[in-house]
C-alpha cells in the first residue's frame, strides 16, 4: 500500500510546478502570446472593408469568372498594387457560400497577427545567442497602440500580407544564419524575393535582405548565382507577364500617382502626420536607448541581421516620402514602420532596460487611448484623412464591410438607380452642378458608367459593364492625361467625363445635357493621337501572341506618354 503511494505521487508531479513559473523563457512566451492577443482583440474591434479593397475584390471576381485578372472585360488595366494579394484572394474565393469581403477581411488580420509573431520570434532569436533569455515584447507594444496598425490589418488592403511577408522574411533571415538546424538557403532566397509581388516598392527590402543573406552565408560564385536566381525568378516572370498582358512596366496605380516624380515637401508632410500626433518619437528613442545598453554584446552576425530591416525601414521611408506620401492617414509608412521596430520587438530584460520598458509601456497606453489626428472626429474627402472614420461616418455603418454598406449614401443611390434605368447599351455620365446622371447612346455593346469612387460600386454593378474612373484606376487614358499641380495624394489626376464620351458615346452628342458638343468633338480629335491609338490598342485589341509581343515592346516607352486633360487641339502627345 505504501509502495503504491509513493509510486503515484513520483509520476503525477504537483501543478502547478513553481520551476516552470521562475523560467524566464516562460514569461517571454506569456508575453508574447498576450500581446498578440491584444493586437487581434484590437484590430478585430476596428474591422472594416476600405472603398479601395473593394477595388481589388472586383478583380478577384473578374478572375474567378473566367474573365481573366481586369478591372472591366475586354480592358487589360492593372488596378491592383500587389499580385500577391490579388492572387490569394482568389484562391481563397473558390470557398463556397462565404462573402469575399469576409474572406479579404479575416485574411488580413490573420495574416497581421502571423507577421506579428514571426516578428516577435525574430527577435527572440535574434537575442537568444547573446545569452539573454527574459524579453518583453516592448517594441510589438508600438503595432498594437497605433491606431493605423489595428485600421489596416483588416481594409481589404494588402496591409496584412505585407507584415505577414516582412516579419516572415526577416524570421527566416534569422532562423537561417543564427542556428544550425535552419532551413535551406535557397527557399528562403525564393521568400526574399517576393518583395515586388507583394507590392513594387517592397523590392527595396528584398534587396536589402538578400544582400545579408550573401553577406552572412558567403557562397561561392556559383552558389550566389543560384540565389540569386532563385529570388528573382518568380518576380522576373510575372514581370514579363505584366509588361505583355497590361502593356507596361509597372502596375497602372504607379502611373496614375506618378510613382517616378518627387514631391519631398508633401512627403515630409505625410510623415509628419503620423509621427506628431502620436508623438512617435518618444517610443523610438526609449527603444533605440534600451538596444544601444545591450551593445558590448553584440557580435558581427547581430549587427548585420538587425541592420536589414533598419535599412529597409530607411529606404522604405523616403521612397514614400520622395514620392508625396498617400491620401490615407500613416498607410503607406506603416511597412517602414513595423522594419523599425523588428529587432526591438522584444527587447531583453535587464536592470537598465526594464525602465526604458516601462516608459514604452507608458506611452502605450496614453497613444491607444488618447493620441489621435485633428482630423479624426471629423474627416473629409480632402487632403490626408482617416479613411476608417471617413467611410464609417460616410456609410452610416461602423464596421462596413459588404459593398451593400456602402450603398446607402445618396450619391451611391443615385448613381445605382441610373444603372438600373438603363435600357440597351449607354454611355452614363454625371452632371456634377446638379448630380444627376445622364445616358448618352453608344455603339458599343455594353454599359460604361463614368464615374469617381469606384470600389463598391464596381462590386455593385454587373461585371460586364464598364466601370471607367475618372482618377484613372481603371481607365487608361486618364491614367496617361497630365496630373493636377497641387492635387490630393493619390489622387493627382481626374479626366472629365467628356473623355468617356469621345471614346464610347455615338456622334452627334445630343444637345441639352452636361457636355458641349464641341468638346466632346475635341476630345476625339485629340484620342486619335497615335499615341493614345496605340494605348488603346495594348489594353483592348484581343491578346495573340503578336499583342503579347507588340505590348512588351511597347512597355518600355509606353507609361511615359502624357496629354492635356482638357481637349483643345491641336493636342500634342509627350
């Protein structure tokens, strides 16, 4: 009887073990796991569908359709920034009976908590062979107090991937070149390289990475060719297919906010708007302090595992700030942002650090509760705003996240009750001193509305009717007509809807609508600028092999065409 006591009581050990609890490693994985909780919690209380997102869900039905990866039918125009993205979302899509609002939405935010994690086990690694083992997760403190962070995990957006893309690609980095059972060297060259296809400017930080990788593994010739390859080869594909299928050398979004020129003053101004209201500065600087404690322990491999994403944080930064920032509020610094604070995600515990971890922690909690824009409690449709705040209050909804939230304002009324007037084949344009729609006829054998905001509105309209914007997303020929000198982010451009009936609408122009005649005839006069012929010609002409090669040619010179937005001949073409 004795024996059988002692025996039960040394297999089934007293729980909870006081050990277990004294484990620094312990409390680092407690930590970790609250603060991704929390940021889940948060970004779930502020989901919603951006009009922007709902861009790329009418792209992701087009492919889903059978009519390929377009905008209209029979109009090969990227309008989406990431391939990436599109392309996950549409496998995701064949799920049967859930909304793709849904899938967008859901998909985003796991993908921020998974980019998140990754980051924080980055850091845990990156710390672990310097002998520290207690860390807080200070730095992921910064993600979860940061209003932009939570917003844009769940818009619809490319958001969530790219920091399920950056915290990945930086643990693998890591994982690879501080321990020996890391994976291979060539799939995490393949993960390294798909910066570009998760969205253009990402390359910067692909580079970056790479460049480490080489740096850390110091291949051979051969070898560092092979990687090489291996990171360029799905980029340099889909590239080719871009350059043959749309007709340009980067995605038409580039284009129409005029990726190549600079506007530092606008783009000092948009980082501005981020960093003062949350007064960002300060966590910057007490983070910078509690690593800058830990340097004489550092080795070669530390410094230059955590200068890749110091240095993607730099590049990716100006390249924002060079090209005048965005329209919405810290969307566009956010990857920049989140390289920051990769390496101090978790800090070690120590003496000297735990009091700079503490003043983090303290401006955590006033930033999340209290620090906001000037613009928040009421945004605009101007300028840099809130867009969450914007279409929350626009749509009446606080979460909007079906494109039929959207369609209760009065202008979305209007411009749906137009649509289905409608009878036969119509050019419909608005007449913006009285907001009414009119239809124009057209020999043309479908539907083209004219209009602004298109995202809902493309998920609300038929997919065989043509949807061309006036900002140029999804139109062609605006996307080419000069930009507005001191024009709103993003939104530099805006042709007139008396472009979309020269190109679509049948001659003569009735007389008493919103257009003149004879502007509708300049106009004209001024699409059949061979130029502008041939831009046509890459984005309508049916895809054979001789288009393919045409387009791919035509690429390189292509997306440096410009014309006058307002028609008066003689129009000249540069």
């Amino acid at each position: 009887m004795t024996q059988t006591s002692t025996t039960a009581s040394e297999s089934t050990p007293a729980w909870p073990s006081r050990a277990w609890f004294r484990r620094p490693s312990t409390w680092t994985w407690l930590g970790f796991g609250l603060v991704l909780t929390v940021y889940a919690d948060l970004a779930w209380r502020r989901r919603w569908m951006s009009d922007d997102g709902l861009i790329v869900l009418r792209t992701v039905r087009q492919i889903l359709a059978g009519n390929g990866p377009v905008f209209n039918i029979g109009e090969r125009v990227e309008t989406n920034t990431s391939p990436m993205w599109t392309a996950i979302l549409s496998v995701l899509g064949l799920i049967p009976g859930v909304p793709l609002e849904w899938i967008s939405v859901v998909t985003g935010l796991l993908f921020s908590v998974a980019g998140l994690f990754f980051g924080l086990d980055g850091a845990r690694r990156l710390y672990q062979p310097l002998a520290f083992h207690g860390l807080a997760p200070a730095g992921a403190l910064v993600v979860c107090a940061l209003p932009p962070f939570r917003d844009f995990a769940t818009s619809g957006l490319e958001t969530g991937l790219i920091t399920w893309w950056l915290g990945g690609t930086w643990w693998l980095l890591v994982r690879r070149v501080s321990t020996v059972e890391g994976p291979r060297a060539w799939p995490v060259a393949v993960v390294v390289g798909l910066g570009p296809l998760v969205r253009p400017d990402l390359a910067l930080f692909s580079g970056v990475a790479l460049l480490a990788l080489l740096v850390l593994l110091k291949p051979g010739r051969r070898r560092a060719a092979g990687l090489l390859a291996a990171a360029a080869a799905l980029p340099l594909a889909y590239q080719v297919f871009r350059m043959g299928y749309y007709g340009l050398l980067t995605p038409n979004t580039a284009l129409v906010k005029e990726a190549a020129e600079a506007n530092w003053a606008r783009g000092w101004a948009y980082l501005s708007d981020l960093a003062q209201p949350y007064w960002l500065l300060v966590p910057v600087l007490l983070l910078a302090a509690a690593v800058l404690t830990l340097v004489s322990t550092m080795d070669r491999t530390f410094v230059v595992l955590a200068a890749v994403p110091l240095v993607g944080a730099v590049l990716l930064s100006l390249y924002v700030i060079r090209v005048g920032g965005d329209f919405m509020h810290g969307r566009m610094l956010l990857p920049a942002l989140f390289c920051l604070v990769l390496p101090v995600l978790a800090v070690p515990v120590t003496r000297v650090t735990a009091v700079l971890l503490v003043g983090v922690g303290i401006w955590a909690v006033v930033a999340a509760g209290s620090l906001r824009p000037s613009y928040s409690a009421a945004p605009r449709a101007v300028g840099v705003t809130d867009e969450r705040a914007y279409w929350s209050r626009a749509t009446g909804h606080e979460h909007p996240i079906l494109a039929e939230d959207y369609a209760d304002p009065p202008s979305m009324r209007a411009v749906l009750d137009a649509v289905r007037g409608v009878r036969g084949p119509a050019v419909l344009i608005q007449d913006y001193s009285t907001r009414s729609w009119y239809a124009y006829p057209t020999d043309r054998p479908y539907v083209t509305v004219a209009a602004d905001s298109m995202g809902a509105l493309g998920l609300l309209i038929p997919l065989d009717m043509r949807l061309r914007d006036g900002y140029g997303l999804a139109n062609p020929f605006a996307a080419h007509s000069t930009s507005f000198p001191n024009g709103r982010p993003g939104h530099q451009k805006w042709l007139p809807p008396v472009w979309e009936l020269a190109n679509s609408a049948r001659l003569p122009i009735p007389e008493g609508g919103p257009v003149r005649a004879e502007d509708v005839a300049a106009a004209r006069l001024a699409l059949s600028c061979p130029e502008l012929v041939a831009i046509d010609a890459s984005v309508r002409a049916p895809l054979t092999a001789g288009r393919f090669v045409d387009n791919l040619a035509g690429s390189f010179a292509r997306g440096s065409v410009r014309f006058p937005r307002v028609a008066s001949p003689p129009v000249v073409c540069r």
